[in-house]
C-alpha cells in the first residue's frame, strides 16, 4: 500500500493522468456536448419570441391553386414550395362546411 501511494504521489508530480481520470474527463467532456446539442433547440424555442424570428410566416395562407381544383369530397395532392424544405406535398380535402 505504500508503494502504491508512493507511486500516485509521483504520477502527480509529473502530471500524468491515471486511466480513470482520463475517462472521466473524457466522459465528462462527451456529456457536456450532448447537453449543449440537446439544449440548443430549447433555447431557440425560448428566445425567438424575445428576438422576433417568427415574422408571422406561419401566420399566413398558402395558395395551393383555384378552388375548381379541388372538387368538394375528393382528395388530392398538392404541391407547394416552402422556405424550409423546398417543394413538399400536402393531401387535400375540401368538403362542405355545416354553418
């Protein structure tokens, strides 16, 4: 036990690293960049109000054609052209409403 000592005393001194603390530090260093990459959408979330990034683009119709393209109780699909994700297809469904 003594020699063990001695020899933890001496990796000290120099600097080195045990096995252990390595790992530790490796994982450590690992948790640290999940935790960074998971909250950066939570705090996009909890800022863009404060920063305006919404810009009411979600807040706006979309023109997807002419009414007579959709007849009433039919589905079909439609392409529209979205910032995000370029061309997207959507199914749509008209039918009369009950005012």
């Amino acid at each position: 036990m003594i020699g063990d000592r001695g020899e933890v005393n001496e990796k000290q001194q120099t600097g080195e690293l045990s096995r252990r603390e390595w790992l530790t530090k490796i994982g450590l260093l690992l948790n640290g960049l999940a935790v960074t990459v998971l909250a950066m959408p939570i705090i996009g979330y909890l800022v863009s109000p404060l920063i305006g990034a919404d810009k009411g683009q979600y807040k706006r119709w979309i023109t997807l054609g002419d009414l007579s393209e959709f007849p009433e109780n039919q589905t079909r699909l439609a392409t529209l052209i979205t910032s995000l994700a370029g061309y997207a297809g959507c199914r749509v469904r008209t039918s009369r409403s009950s005012r």
